[in-house]
C-alpha cells in the first residue's frame, strides 16, 4: 500500500513539473519577444512597436496569411530571422540608430525554440 501511495504521489509530482516546463517555457519565449523584439514587431507581432517605421525596410507584419503560410513551409524562419539577419545589420544597426540599447544575449537552443513556440501561437492565433 505505501508503496502504491508513493508511486500515485510521484506521478503527481511529474505531472506538475511537466505543467510548470511548459509554463516556463512559453513565459521564457514571451519574455524574450517582449525584451528583444516587440520594439520593433510590437506586442501584436503586426509590425507596430515604436521602431516599425524607423528601419530600412519598415518592420514586416508577422501576422499575415503569407507568414503564416512561410512560417508552416519553413518553421525555423523565425530562428533564422534572428540568426541570420537578411541583410547583416538590419537589426543592430536600426537600434543603434534610434539610441536604443539591448544587453547581450547568449542564445541557446531552448531560447529559440521557447521564441518560435511563443511567436507561432500569437501568430495562429491572430485575425
């Protein structure tokens, strides 16, 4: 019997901690798009943050049919849009621009993929 009440209560516990990942994940991907990338793309991903207008070209608006269909051919174009910046400096140089600065950030896998999770739900999730 205690060991069958062990077993129930370590499930239980296994099951919140997978909850909580989740969680942590999905505010770790929010949490860097709102630290990193809505000054530009804005909270709505619609190209509408405070620097949308001030880059060469303006900020794309990451909710439209056409992203959303690149983004289903492609799912790591929203990885490779911050890894390969289309024309080198775009991003850097449109914040240094504007006076605004970001602490370096040493991105890792997880980050990434907490990002796409969070950007993919807002953008299937929009219009």
């Amino acid at each position: 019997m205690k060991v069958r009440a062990l077993c129930i209560a370590s499930l239980g516990v296994v099951v919140l901690t997978q909850t909580s990942l989740s969680c942590a994940q999905n505010f770790n991907g929010k949490n860097l798009f709102t630290q990193r990338c809505a000054i530009c793309h804005g909270a709505d991903l619609k190209g509408t943050g405070p620097l949308a207008k001030k880059s060469i070209p303006p900020t794309p608006d990451l909710t439209t049919a056409a992203f959303k269909r690149r983004l289903n051919d492609y799912p790591g174009v929203i990885v490779s849009s911050v890894i390969l910046r289309p024309n080198g400096d775009l991003i850097p140089r449109t914040l240094q621009e504007n006076g605004v600065r970001l602490a370096p950030h040493s991105w890792t896998v997880q980050d990434f993929r907490d990002l796409n999770k969070y950007m993919s739900g807002v953008i299937s999730n929009s219009r």
